[in-house]
C-alpha cells in the first residue's frame, strides 16, 4: 500500500476509490433518509437495522469512518504536494483561463464538508453512539414506539441547524461536481463512455445533495 502511494498516480487512484466508496455510502444514506418524508415507520425499521446489525456496525462502519479519514487525509497531501509542483509553474497557468473554479478550490469545499460532518457527528452519531454503547440501549425505543424518525424531526425544528445543513449541502454538490469527473479520470475512465459517465456524474453532484436539502427543509417546514 505505501508503494502505491509513493507515486503520483497511486495517490490519485487510491483518493478516486476512496471517493467512490464515499460516493455509494452517500447513495444509501440518501436512500434511507428520503424513506423520513414518505413513512415514518419505513424510515424507523431501516435506521434500526442499520444501527443494530453486527455487520453494519462492527464491520462497514470501521470502513466508513476509515474511508473518510483516508479521503480527507490525501485530500490534504495532493492538495500540498500539487501547491508545491505548482511553483515550477506552468507556463500558461491563468487561473479561470485554464481551470474551473470549483477545481482549484477542492480544498475548501472539501473543509466546509468536514466541518458540516462534525457538526452532523455531534447532532446525530455521538448520542446514538452514546445511547447505545455507553447507556447500553440497543432496543431503538422511546416511550414504547421506536425513537430514529421522532429525532430527526426534533433536530430539524431550529433554523439555524437546518440554514447550516443546507449551506453544506450545496458545498457538497460543487466538491461532487468536480469530484466526480476527476475520479473517473484519476481511474483511467476516459473513454467512449466519457459523455454518459458525465451525464451521471452531474445527475448524481446536483440530485443527491438537492435530495438532502429537500428532507431537512420537508421536516423543518412540516414539522413532523
Ligand atoms: C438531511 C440530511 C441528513 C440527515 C437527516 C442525516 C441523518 C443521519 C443520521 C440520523 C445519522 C446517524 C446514524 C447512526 O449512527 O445511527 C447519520 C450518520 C452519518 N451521516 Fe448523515 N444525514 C444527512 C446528510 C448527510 C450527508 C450529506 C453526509 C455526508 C457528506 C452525511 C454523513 C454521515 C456520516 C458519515 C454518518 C455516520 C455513519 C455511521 O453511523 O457510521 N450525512 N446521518
């Protein structure tokens, strides 16, 4: 593995797969709070399965939280080792001229991503976290009905918390926008299948983070 990410190329492929193991996490977690808006008791019964099977718990949840240290890590060692090649600069490197915005500034929407997860961990991983290994409660239940959806609900009354989800979540679809395309070529997917990949890649940059803006503003505006 440290061969691997001895080289350029190396760094970019493990980053590109780690990305991509981000990229499915976020679809099923995309999958299973959407379930909030239409059933409640739908949206229960996932988040406690989620949350109480073995498999889930004590092995893809390992993965994960690996998986976004790796990420965040080599976000930060490309970034600096591509400031440093920078110095021996291009011959032409005109900022907008030759580059979109969105990808010399990855970095940045990367962080206020990383900011918005530690808020998210101290909003809903920590307690539950808490609930269930520290106080011990692994039934899911409050006052006899499960307690997953009547939570949600609960952290999405104060506007300030949900202005602050939605800033992040439009951070998330520009880090995805451009993410996205430079996975797929950091992976050699350049071919003729380039336009579709690209076509998916912006459907799935816009939809999934427009999907999470539209859950959080759902259960602010209803309140339920
Ligand atoms: C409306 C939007 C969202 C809601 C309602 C929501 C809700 C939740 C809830 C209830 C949990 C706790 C799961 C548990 O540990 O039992 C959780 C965990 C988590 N969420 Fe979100 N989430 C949202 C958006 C996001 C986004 C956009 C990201 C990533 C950029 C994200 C990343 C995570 C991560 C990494 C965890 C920890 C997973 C684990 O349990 O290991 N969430 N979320």
């Amino acid at each position: 593995m440290s061969g691997i990410l001895n080289s350029s190329i190396g760094r970019k492929f493990a980053m590109a797969l780690s990305a991509f193991f981000l990229m499915i996490f976020l679809l099923q977690h995309f999958a299973i709070n959407i379930l909030s808006v239409f059933s409640a008791d739908a949206f229960n019964e996932a988040s406690h399965f989620m949350g109480t099977f073995w498999a889930v718990q004590y092995l893809l949840q390992p993965v994960l939280i690996f998986g976004v240290i790796f990420h965040f890590v080599m976000g930060f060692v490309l970034e600096i080792k591509n400031n440093k090649a920078r110095q021996i600069s291009y011959a032409k490197n005109n900022g907008a001229a030759n580059s979109s915005w969105m990808s010399r500034n990855m970095i940045w929407s990367g962080l206020a991503i990383l900011a918005f997860i530690v808020l998210h961990f101290i909003d809903f991983w920590i307690p539950e976290i808490n609930t269930k290994y520290i106080v011990g409660d692994m039934s899911g239940m409050h006052n006899g009905e499960f307690r997953y959806f009547h939570e949600l609900v609960e952290k999405f009354h104060s506007p300030l918390r949900v202005g602050a989800y939605v800033v992040a979540f439009v951070f998330l679809a520009l880090h995805l926008l451009h993410g996205f395309n430079s996975a797929f070529q950091s992976v050699g997917a350049n071919n003729k299948y380039t336009k579709g990949l690209k076509t998916f890649s912006k459907i799935y940059a816009i939809g999934i983070p427009a999907g999470f803006i539209f859950i959080a503003l759902f259960h602010h505006l209803t309140g339920h």
